[in-house]
C-alpha cells in the first residue's frame, strides 16, 4: 500500500519536470523476459527522492546524481511511468565469456588442493561443501539452512574445535552473494573454509579462531540468483532470486515495517531468519559487490549506532588491513573504505538492519570489488587482498566483555539481558545464550557499566568495566532469585546412589512427609533433560532411568514447597 502512494506522489512531482522518457525498450523486454530482471541507470535532480524511489526499484549504486539499479518486471513497468531518461545496461552476470569464467572439468576439492581460480558448478559447490564436513568431522559440520524456491540448497558449514559441543564460545557469521551476481565473496567464503581447516594445528592464527570462535561460513545466499543461467555455469548470473526479488530487500525493517519491499518474505529470508534465530550470532558480515568498502549500520536510519564508534575501529581495521595487501587503489570508497550506511544511500529491509535490530548481531554489509562478476583469473588477488581482514574480523569477537550468567541458587546458566546505561539504544542491548548462559559484548574502549537482568531476578549492575583495544575481559555474573529464601530456599545436597550411574540411579527423598516434588535433570550447560512432577506416596527413594543419557555430568534438582535440594551426578556406561 505504501508503494503505491508513494508511485503516486511520484508521478505526479515527476511529471510535471519530466518532459518525455527515453529507454530502449526492445532490450528491456529482452532481458527480462531471459533474466526476470533489467540493470539500468538514470539520473536525479536531488537525491531525497532515493528515499522513496529504494521502495519501487533495487537501487544498486548512486555516484553523486546518477543511480544504478535493478527490477524485475512489475517494478520496471512502474518505474518507466515516473519518465526518467533511462539506459539500459548489459547485466554484470552475463559480462564474461565461458573461458574468463574458466569452467572447471573436476569438483575443486575431491581431487586434492583447490586453487580457487574459478567458479564451481553448482554440483561442484555443494559436493565441495560435503567434502569439507566429510575430510575434517572433528571440526567441521555442514547444516542446511533451508532449500530455495527451485530446490538449490542453501548450506553452511560450522568451523570449531569440538564441532559438535556448543560451548561457551561466541558465534560468527560470513555469508556471500545474497544478490546473486556478486561473486567475489563467493569464492572469497570457500576458499577461507579451506584455508581454516588446511590451517588448523599448524598456522596460529587460525588454530587461535578455530579453537576460541564457532565460525558459521554461508558462501552462497542465493543460488538461485547465481545460477540463473543453469546449473553448470554462473554465467548469466542474477542480482534477484527465483521470484524476481531482491532478498537484500525483503527483510523486516526497523524504520519500515515488516515488508518494506511490499513483497511477502522470501523462503530464503525466512530461512535466515531462523537460522539466526536458533544460533544467535555475536557478529557476521554479508559481502556483496560493485563497490569497494565497509558499509556499517544503519541503511535505514539517518541517526548513529549505539555503537559507532566501534564501527569506525573495526571498519578501519578491515580496511586499512586490505590496504596493506592489495595495490593502492583498492577499497578506498568512501571515507577510504568505510562508509555508514545512510551516509552512501538509504536501504529499506536490508539484512544487515535486521540482525543488528532483531537479532543483536552486529552485522556489517562488505562489498568486496567494484567489478561484480570478476574474471576468474584475479579471484586469487581478491583472496590476497581480503584474507587477513576477513580472519581479523572474526577476531574480533574475542574482544570487549564477555562471560556466564548463572543462579546464584541452583549454579545454573540463565538467559539475562545485559544493558549498558547511557549508552545501548535502538535495540543495541544483548542477551546471554542457552545453553550456556554465555554472553559476548563487543563494544569500544572505555568504561562502562552493564545492567544484568531477567525477570524472576534481582538485576546487578557492575560499574566500570574497563575495555582496552584487541582485549577480552571475562566478566562471570551471578543472579540471585527474587523467591530466594522461600520456595527457592538452598535446602542442601541429596543423597544420590551409585555415583557414577550407568542405568537407574536412586534419589533419596530428603523430607519424608511432603508430598510433592518436581525433579528436573539438567546437563552441564544447563540443558533441561528430564522434568516430572512427582507425587510422593511414603516412597523413600525415587528411581530414575539415566541409561539413555549420553556419559556426563548432570545436575539433579528436587524442589518441594520449603526449597530446593541439588546435587551432581556422573553418568558413564
Ligand atoms: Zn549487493
């Protein structure tokens, strides 16, 4: 609806500056009826009027007054009435011949040592996936994140020591090509999968994140868009999805509502979105192409961060660092390779937008190279340049404040919100994970003061915690029930038996006239694994079947009316 009044108003205002409209419109019709999308440039008189034109069309690039964009079909038909003087230009996906694409015979890796010097089929991609998970099982795993609406698969692999455990450790998200013919990422996201597991145990860096970071690496966001033209080939490789939509559009919007592109969410946004829902990722990055920099929150709103400043330091990081590894001239748009986000030019329904907003992620949006579908032949280059600021990037979640929050009764991990006064604003606050109770608050030097709270709890803050550049201070914080000393009253250790227990185990009932009980079994990360409400009928002993349990340590809680008793078991088989 929103759309539509603002077309209207639009071409209204439009129609009386405009005399006529010039477009060829022969090739138009060509490449959408092939590509279910036209790349096009026009010019404005003032740069305002982006702010509702990003609502009809997918704006890809402004340099000062001329705009370079994207439709599908609906969105051009709309966009031709406003009567801009409008060039069609050839699409950045179908540029290069088959030879500079340089078509691979052999899946990369299932044949030694890949060179990442050119772009893989689609079978070729995901077997290179499977491979990867296949070759390093202790520290590599490949989920699906959903299937698109042609049935390609959107994979990530998880990178960490211990790849199955979900420790206390923060999570982090690289994920490329959301529009489909930006591939610089692409490349860029699989070959640093490879680098992270050819590299673990011998280069320290690496070791470092794999054994401190859970590293989630999506390389292809929409491989629908990027095999548009077939399977076999990114040539003909499309910025929109299956439907014709601009997924970098399509996600809730903070300024905007839930549908700021007037479409219903994508199978792929909703993917994402659960995806980050269930991992709660501390920072990610999502690379894109067409221009060189580090595009730092927020598109849609003209106001800063919460965490500005931070922003600046680690986009000045990555930038400053392909600046030492690449020829002068690379990524310096903008202020030298960063930009804020509103600054370049407003976005609606971005995902960066949405992770920082819903998901209290910090996500940045990184375009990797002016040229969007690069010759294969200078993939490696980009490599070159970019990889000591992708892995300083993950880096940085090992800095800031970071720690456990856990009851002050029970030892037992608890999801807090952690707010830090005169500072956190527009949703920039964070919350400890479970399992685990494990929070990561990367913020820039200074001192602050974070509030712990949860309802049911006593809130605590502690006041000047001092922040320093490349540390992590460890900040454990422990919340104390608000029913402590009635219902949740420590009424002392049960009696357990055998310890360790590998079938039944018996819990001695410490009060032998009250009724009744709630037993909960909890595994070390505070995980609910058993929960029964017992009716006690003058039994002394309650008997549980642990032989299902995989061998651990386990927390025991029996609560009646006057309080709670624990204690810790050991399962072994
Ligand atoms: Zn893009």
């Amino acid at each position: 609806m929103k759309n539509f009044f603002i077309l209207f108003s639009l071409l209204f205002t439009v129609s009386l500056m405009v005399q006529g409209q010039t477009y060829d419109k022969k090739k138009a019709d060509s490449l959408l009826k092939a590509n279910r999308e036209v790349y096009f440039k026009f010019s404005v008189f003032d740069r305002s009027i982006l702010d509702e034109l990003t609502n009809i069309i997918s704006i890809d690039n402004v340099h000062g007054n001329e705009v370079y964009a994207y439709a599908n079909k609906p969105e051009f038909e709309n966009f031709v009435k406003l009567g801009y003087d409008i060039t069609i230009l050839t699409p950045p996906g179908s540029m290069l011949t088959d030879a500079e694409l340089m078509k691979p015979k052999d899946s990369p890796k299932s044949k030694g040592p890949a060179t990442w010097n050119f772009y893989p089929t689609y079978q070729q991609y995901v077997d290179t996936m499977e491979y990867f998970a296949n070759t390093y099982p202790a520290i590599c795993k490949l989920d699906t994140i959903g299937i698109t609406i042609f049935g390609r698969l959107l994979l990530a692999v998880k990178i960490s020591k211990d790849v199955n455990a979900n420790g206390a450790k923060p999570k982090f998200l690289y994920t490329s090509s959301i529009h489909g013919d930006e591939l610089t990422g692409y490349i860029g996201m699989l070959h640093l999968i490879d680098y992270l597991l050819t590299n673990y145990g011998t280069n320290a860096k690496a070791t470092r994140l794999v054994d401190s970071v859970m590293i989630f690496i999506n390389p292809l966001a929409n491989p629908d868009g990027t095999y548009a033209g077939g399977n076999n080939s990114v040539n003909g490789a499309t910025r929109l999805n299956g439907n014709g939509v601009d997924m970098n559009r399509n996600y809730p919007d903070p300024a905007a509502g839930q549908h700021p592109d007037g479409n219903p969410w994508q199978s792929e946004t909703i993917d994402f979105m659960n995806y980050a829902g269930s991992n709660g990722f501390t920072m990610s990055a999502n690379f894109h192409g067409g221009i060189e920099v580090f595009n730092y929150p927020w598109d849609t709103w003209s106001r800063l961060a919460a965490d500005d400043s931070w922003w600046q330091f680690v986009g000045r990081e990555y930038a400053d660092t392909a600046h030492k590894y690449a020829p002068s001239g690379y990524f310096d748009d903008y202020q030298n390779g960063i930009t804020n986000g509103y600054a370049w030019y407003r976005i609606t329904g971005g995902r960066q937008d949405y992770m920082n907003y819903w998901r209290h992620c910090r996500e940045v949006t990184i375009e990797l190279s002016t040229t969007k579908l690069l010759p294969a032949n200078q993939l490696v280059n980009y490599w070159n340049y970019n990889y000591h600021s992708y892995l300083n990037f993950i880096e940085q979640t090992l800095y800031g404040i970071h720690g456990i929050v856990t009851d002050t009764v029970t030892g037992f991990p608890l999801d807090a919100k952690i707010f830090i006064a005169n500072h956190d604003k527009d949703s920039s606050l964070i919350y400890s994970g479970m399992p685990g109770g494990y929070y990561n608050r990367v913020i820039d030097q200074g001192s602050w003061d974070l509030t712990f709270s949860r309802p049911g709890y006593y809130s605590k803050t502690i006041t000047n915690v001092i922040v320093t550049h490349y540390h992590g201070v460890k900040l454990d914080v422990m919340l104390k029930p608000v029913t402590y000393g009635a219902q949740e009253l420590n009424r002392g250790e049960l009696v357990i038996y055998p310890v360790p227990a590998s079938k039944n185990i018996h819990i001695v009932f410490p009060e032998t006239d009250s009724k009744k009980w709630k037993l909960d079994v909890l595994n070390a990360l505070g995980l609910c694994l058993y929960s029964s409400e017992i009716n006690n009928n003058g039994n002394l002993v309650y008997n549980l079947d642990v032989a299902s349990f995989p061998d651990g340590l386990y927390f025991v809680v029996l609560r009646n009316e006057n309080g709670v008793y624990r204690r810790q078991i050991i399962v072994r088989h």
